[in-house]
C-alpha cells in the first residue's frame, strides 16, 4: 500500500507540536548535542524526530546522534532525513556488551535501548538484565566523562506487587518475585536505577529517571506488537479483540507526546538522583475496562472483547496482574501536564496504523 506521506506528517506534526508547552522551551537546547540510545524504537524514534522538528522550526542546530543496531531499519525509520547533515546513526551491534564507546562531544543523553519484548524475556532473561545493566553502565560513562545531562528510562514496573488502594508515588516500591522469570525485565530496570544513582554519587553524574507508564501513540512501527497496537489493529481489521489473561491489571497509560516532553523537562529540570513517574491518571484503567472502551467508543460495537486464555499461557511472559495507580505528582510539580487522553489517544494511533 503506498504509503501517505503528508498524511503522516500531519499526526505526527500535531504531537510534534503539543511538546512545546508546560515551560518547556526547545530553543532553549540551541546548539546541543544528544546521543539517543534505542533510536529505531517507539519512543527513541519518536525523540529523534520531535528534535528534528523543532530543529527546522527554529533553527535550532541541534546535533542528533542516533545509536542503532540495524542500520537498513534506521535509514527506513527516517527515510524523510537521509539528507539531514543533524542526524548521524552511530551503529553498534550490541549495546548490551558493554563496550559501546563514543568519542564526540554530547551534551545531553536519552538512553532508550532495552529489551521490551514480553516473550523475549522470558526466553532470554540473562540477556535482559545483563544487557540493561552494561548497556546503562556504557552510557553513564559517556555522560561522566562529557559531563552531560542523561535521562534513563524506567518502568512503572519497579513497583512490582502493590496491595494498597492508594495512589503510588516514587518512594513506594512493592515486591517483586525473584524466583518468577519475568521478574528479569523490572529488576533490571531496578538495577539501572540504582546504577544512575550510583553515578552521581560517586561522580556527580547529572543523571534521572524517567518511571514510564504504558506509552503508545501515533508513530508505532508496522512490526510493533504490544497491546495497544493489537487493540488499534482489531478496530481497523474488524476483529474482536482477544485477551490472553482475564484482564484485570491495572494499566497506567500515556501518551507519546506527552511523555516525550517530560522526558525533555527532565533533562533540563529533573533532579538528579531522582526518579520521575509519567502516567496520565485519567488514563487509568484495567485492561478489560480499556478493550470495552477500543470496542464500544471507537469500534461503535462493531467488535467485541473475547476472554480467551491459553493453557499454557505462561510462556507469553505476559506481565503479573497487578493493582498500581501511579501518582505523577512530582512530575507536575516541574510543570507537566498530560494532554492526551485514552480515547484520544486511540484514535491517533488508529489513524496513523492507517495511513502506514
Ligand atoms: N513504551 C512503553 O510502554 C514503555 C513503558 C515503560 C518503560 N518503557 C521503557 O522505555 C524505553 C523505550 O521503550 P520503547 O517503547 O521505545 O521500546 P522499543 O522496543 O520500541 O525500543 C527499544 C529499542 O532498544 C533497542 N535495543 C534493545 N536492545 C538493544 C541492545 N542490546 N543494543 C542496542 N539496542 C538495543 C531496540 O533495537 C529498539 O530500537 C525502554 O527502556 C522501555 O523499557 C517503555
């Protein structure tokens, strides 16, 4: 299917714009460097694009290096910029082996690359938690030595097991089952942190972390295959949506956009050594409350939610059923607000899976 370019560009350039607001002031980035490990992936690419807009916009001469593993991927990501002298792809075929050096001077860092996968971490958890924590360690000392600002990106999944009907914010960490493979990916996430923390510590690494809630929205790839994009594709095909589990995790969500504009005030306002959560309350649901909501708002009924649970459904790695209401407080107190709501934000995703 050709694919629409200006139609794109048009979803896109909405969000593009939506990022400059709550204080957030991209000139004030004029004439910065950024290393952004993970480019090819949802947010990385995102990030990278978002810069090169406001790049064009203003001026900026922002300079981007992006850190990618496949190179035909990266040139097809951004296949609008081949001939934009501000992008360069740094290749590196693993980041996880802890060699990964860069000699360029960098000013600001958005380390991204992790593993994501679900499925992936419970056929290779070594990998996971040995490449988050090499990969993390790398990058740190790229910022030590370049005295650069680095926003790691967590997961709301350091919370782990919560049993309280309270919001949660940053201090209150549950448990997390060590004996459970799937544990891999949060406890890596845990180790990171603690790894950042440690930076600073010992070299004053001007270092925080950005605690992600679910973030979906328009400029998914074609081969993304998390939740959201199931749900978004069984709108489009017609197909009621299936959930593999009985659905009753609560799911903290936001935005694209919105997160990448806490991930940009972060690094310019974000303590370091702290931790941020980014979630839009409003958004908080469980996941069967969200499937219902995909198939009567926006599917208008024409689908249905099927409850469909394989016997053998561990191997999918799917995440434990867990009852979490992030508080993004301290966030807003940097003056952050959420924009784009569940609803909204489905109908952009929709509206861009369409048009690729
Ligand atoms: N999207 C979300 O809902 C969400 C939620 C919570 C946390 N996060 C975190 O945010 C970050 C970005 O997430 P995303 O949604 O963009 O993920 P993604 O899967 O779309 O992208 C991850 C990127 O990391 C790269 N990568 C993975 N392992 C690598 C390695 N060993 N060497 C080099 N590159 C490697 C992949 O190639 C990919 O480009 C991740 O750290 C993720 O854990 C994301």
């Amino acid at each position: 299917m050709a694919i629409d370019l200006s139609l794109q560009d048009k979803i896109l350039e909405e969000d593009f714009e939506s990022v400059e607001s709550d204080g957030l002031r991209l000139k004030d980035f004029y004439g910065s460097s950024f290393l952004i490990t993970g480019s090819t992936g949802l947010i990385g690419s995102l990030m990278v694009k978002t810069l090169l807009y406001y790049n064009r916009k203003y001026d900026l001469k922002i300079k981007i290096y992006a850190v990618v593993r496949n190179i035909e991927k990266a040139k097809s990501v951004f296949s609008q910029e081949s001939d934009n002298t501000a992008l360069s792809f740094v290749v590196t075929e693993d980041l996880g082996s802890g060699n990964f050096e860069f000699s360029d001077k960098v000013d600001f860092i958005i380390h991204t690359a992790a593993i994501t996968n679900s499925k992936e971490m419970v056929t290779f958890p070594v990998s996971v938690l040995v490449s988050a924590f090499n990969s993390t360690d790398s990058l740190l000392k790229i910022a030590r030595d370049n005295n650069a600002s680095m926003v790691y990106l967590s997961s709301m999944e350091v919370y782990g097991n919560i049993e309280k009907n309270e919001m949660t914010d940053e201090k209150s960490l549950g448990y997390i089952d060590l004996s459970s493979v799937r544990s891999c990916y949060p406890e890596s996430k845990r180790a990171c942190e603690c790894l950042c923390n440690a930076y600073s510590a010992q070299y004053g690494v001007n270092v925080t972390t950005a605690r992600l809630a679910q973030t979906f929205g328009a400029g998914i790839l074609p081969t993304e295959n998390r939740v959201f994009a199931q749900f978004a594709r069984s709108v489009i095909d017609g197909n009621d949506i299936v959930l593999h589990t009985n659905g009753l995790s609560e799911g903290n969500y936001v935005y694209t956009s919105d997160a990448i504009r806490a991930i940009l005030i972060l690094l310019k306002k974000g303590k370091y050594k702290e931790a941020y959560n980014i979630c839009n309350p409003a958004s908080h649901t469980t996941i069967i409350e969200m499937a219902r909501m995909v198939a009567h708002n926006i599917a208008e009924d024409k689908i249905k939610v099927v409850i469909d649970i394989p016997s053998d459904s561990m191997k999918y790695g799917y995440a434990p059923n867990t009852k979490l209401f992030l508080d993004n407080t301290k966030l807003c107190s940097l003056g952050w607000k959420p924009q784009v709501g569940l609803e909204q934000a489905y109908r952009k995703l929709i509206s861009w899976i369409k048009v690729q």
